[in-house]
C-alpha cells in the first residue's frame, strides 16, 4: 500500500498541469503530418503565374536586364548573399531560379525557400529542378508556383519556363509541350531549364532529337540551364548557357541589348561576354 505525502499530492498536481499546458502550445502550432507530405506550412501559392501579372514593360527602356540563379540546394548564406546582391542591382527587369533549390523535395526545405524567396524585390521565377521533383515535390512545386510548364511574352521575345526532370516528375515532364511552344513563336525564343536539352544520360533517341530540334530552332536565341553547378558556355547554332551554382554568391547577370545578348558572371572581375543574335532573328 502507498501513502502519498503533501509534497507528492502538489508534484502530481503540477504534472497534469504541465502536460494540459503543453497540449494547449502545441495545439497553437501548425503541424505537418510528415516532412515527405505535399503540405506547406507558408500560404504562397501560384507565384509564377502571380509575378507575370507584374513584371511590366521590360523592354521599355530598350534593354531587358536578367539576374539567373541555380542550384541553392538548400544553401540558405550563399542564397541569402545572392539576394541581397540582386536586389541591388539597378534596373533588373526580373530574376529566375533554375531549380534545385531543395535537396529532397522535403516539405519543410520548400517552406524556407519560399520565405527566402519572398525577400527578392523584382518579379521572380521558378523552374523545377530534379532535386525539386523527388516524391511529393511535384505536387509542392504546382502548389507554390503553379504548373511546371509556362511562358509569358514581351513585344519582341518569348521566355518559356521548362521542366527538364524525365526521371522525377512523372506526367510533369512534357517534350512535346517544349517543342510546340518554340515552334509556333513568331518572336526570339529564351528558353530556361534545369537540364541541359543535350544532356546524352537522360535524354537519348527520338526524345533527345526532338529536344535539340527544338534548341536549333532559328527563332531560339539562347538556352539557359543549372544542374551542373559550374559557369560554362557553348557559342554554337543557339547559344547555350550553364549558370552555376550559386555557392559563394554565384549569379549570373543577363541583359538583351539592341545589338545581342550579354553575359555578366557575378561576383565576377572578367567582364561581359558579347553572344550577338542569330542572323535570322529580328534585329530591333
């Protein structure tokens, strides 16, 4: 038989009062069911479709000013360099995120990136990256920033938005979606994608002829990817540019003058590259 004394009766007392107060804060904070789940904590939704609506006239001034980001991977210093970087920069028409911006698609690393993102101050973008697109990534990335596949237009140029992961995304991936969208353009075509379009390990028969048909379009005038991690360029039929990663606040500066394009690496002492236009593209 147990006899309880006065102290033990209190500490009994302030125990159940304990575990009622925790019920009650933990019942105050948002809860996810798991990290591999497509819940979001952050209530941003359809972004890309969002900041079309107020990215503006971006050819008003005659040159269009690109700042290219790739591959975060969750480094959130790095990123946050980046950002305080870009948004600095004077005259920015509007930013885009190659993708890879998680490591694991898990719930929790889109719920950071996201209140990073929120910190550029110009219209910004998104593609899905293969590390975006692993289990539930697909599903958070439509939620966040709407369909995978998209483009909007200026008077003279066409940026499409295009999801590269054959592996990961399933009924996402849709060649056939790129390659019509270049095809029936009347205006130059920047394309920005995660995957290099001649990446030889993913894509291979009718579906990587298919994709570098598309790249060599006349109308095409430059390809912009990450997943590499390294800056790299290839003056060819069209233009192909590798962004690099963007560890040690790497990023890379794009702008479209009258007389063709120009690369700026940054944080970068180098310069500017010249890439020029296509012959048969229109010359303003």
């Amino acid at each position: 038989m147990f006899t309880y004394t006065q102290a033990g009766r209190f500490n009994v007392k302030k125990a159940i009062l304990t575990v009622a107060t925790l019920g009650l804060m933990i019942s105050c904070v948002p809860f996810r069911d798991s990290p591999f789940s497509d819940t979001l904590l952050r209530g941003d939704r359809n972004l890309n479709f969002l900041y079309m609506q107020s990215v503006g006239d971006v050819e008003e001034d005659e040159i269009i000013r690109i700042a290219v980001i790739a591959d975060s991977h969750g480094n959130y210093t790095d990123l946050d360099k980046v950002i305080g970087e870009v948004n600095a920069t004077p005259g920015l028409d509007f930013v885009v995120h190659l993708g890879d911006f998680t490591n694991s698609s898990y719930n929790y690393e889109y719920d950071q990136f996201l209140a990073q993102y929120a910190e550029i101050n110009r219209p910004h973008f998104m593609v899905l990256g293969n590390h975006d697109a692993l289990g539930a990534g697909p599903s958070l990335f439509k939620k966040a920033f709407g369909p995978s596949n998209y483009f909007f237009e200026s008077e003279h140029f066409r940026f499409i938005f295009w999801n590269s992961t054959n592996w990961e995304s399933g009924d996402a991936f849709d060649p056939e979606w790129l390659k019509r969208t270049v095809a029936d353009s009347q205006k130059a075509v920047l394309i920005f994608t995660h995957i290099p379009l001649e990446d030889e390990e993913r894509f291979e028969g009718p579906l990587r002829e298919g994709l570098l048909s598309a790249r060599d379009n006349p109308h095409v005038a430059a390809v912009f990817n990450g997943h590499n991690h390294v800056y790299w360029l290839r003056e060819g039929i069209t233009p192909l540019v590798q962004v690099p990663r963007s560890e040690d606040g790497k990023w890379l500066l794009f702008e479209i003058k009258p007389d063709g394009l120009y690369l700026k690496p940054k944080p970068s002492a180098t310069g500017e590259t010249w890439l020029g236009f296509k012959p048969s593209l229109f010359q303003r």
